[in-house]
C-alpha cells in the first residue's frame, strides 16, 4: 500500500481556508481533514474535536514538552499546533490528509515534510480580504489592522509552495484544489 498524500492549504488570516476546506469535504469524501490544537476561544458555531482541539496555554505547552505536533506557530497571541500521531497514522493508513494552517505552520511542515503538497490559498485581493475579516465581527479594528500587515508579510512567502489558488468563489478554489490532488496522484515517481 502506497503512502498517503500530505495537503498542505495556508495563506492568510480570513483568506477563506476553513470555508474552503468545508467546501471541499462533501466533494472529495475519503480526504482526511487534519483537526488542529488552539489556545484561542472558541467562535460561534465551533465545536471542540471537530473546528479545532481547545487547549489551555497549559495544555498547549504539555503538548510540545511531549513532542506532540508536528509544528506549532503563535499567531496573534495565540498558539495554533499539528497533532503529530494522527497526521503520520492516517498517511501509513494509505488516505490523503489535509492540513489547514497559518503560514508560518506550512514552512515549518516543508522542513519535516518536503514531499508534501503545499497549496497557498490567496485572496482576490487585499480589499477584499480586510472586507472577510472585518465581517467576522470577531475583531477589534487594531487587530485587523495587524492582520492585514501580517497578510502582506505572509503573502510574500509564497514562493516556497508547489500551488496558488485564489479563493474568488468557494466551488472554484475548491476545483482548483481537486484537481492539484488529482494530479498529485497521476505524477510518475
């Protein structure tokens, strides 16, 4: 049995990479969605073990005194991790995973993981990305604000990815993204 693929989608805060990735899910059932570790609160509508694993500052740092992520990133105070053992049992098991994380996450995977796949998730453009993010309605304007700097710094590092896919409309990221799998899985190794 040959080994699973390894997806990673980053970009930026509020590209759209959650919608995307539960966009994706009914269209491409047998990929596994990788649930990440947060220290940041819960937003509406989440639920712990399926959005994200809810951890306490405490609970993070026993994680990574146990080597338990594959990679782990602070983003706007808050700390964001990779659970290592599911990730390297799902792709031993043969099945495509998908990782969905910040920037900062995917280069520190491409140190660990070079032969996966990264995919970097763009907005059509700035406006419309600071429009995503303010209509969360989650965030101060100073956080915005930072955002949208760390976005510019983030966007900068695309160069160390396979893929770019705009995030203009959900169904066409999400075809784009289908068909970087597909193709994936036809390469001559």
């Amino acid at each position: 049995m040959s080994r699973g693929l390894l997806i990673i989608l980053s970009g930026p805060s509020g590209v759209g990479k959650g919608t995307v990735c539960t966009a994706l899910r009914p269209k491409m059932p047998e990929l596994v969605y990788s649930v990440s570790a947060t220290t940041r609160l819960p937003r509406e509508g989440e639920e712990n073990g399926v959005n994200y694993f809810f951890k306490t500052r405490e609970q993070f740092a026993a994680m990574i005194e146990a080597d338990q992520l594959l990679e782990y990133a602070e983003y706007v105070g808050n700390y964001y991790g990779t659970p290592r053992d599911f990730v390297e049992r799902t792709l031993d098991s043969g099945r495509d995973i998908i990782l969905e994380i910040e920037v900062q996450g995917a280069l520190k995977v491409k140190e660990k993981f070079p032969e996966g796949i990264f995919v970097f998730l763009l907005p059509p453009s700035m406006d419309e990305l600071k429009d995503r993010i303010r209509g969360r309605g989650t965030e101060h304007p100073d956080v915005i604000s930072h955002r949208m700097s760390v976005a510019e710094d983030e966007i900068s590092l695309i160069r160390h990815y396979d893929y770019a896919v705009v995030n203009d409309e959900i169904d066409l990221a999400c075809k784009r993204i289908e068909s970087i799998i597909i193709a994936e899985h036809c390469k001559v190794r």
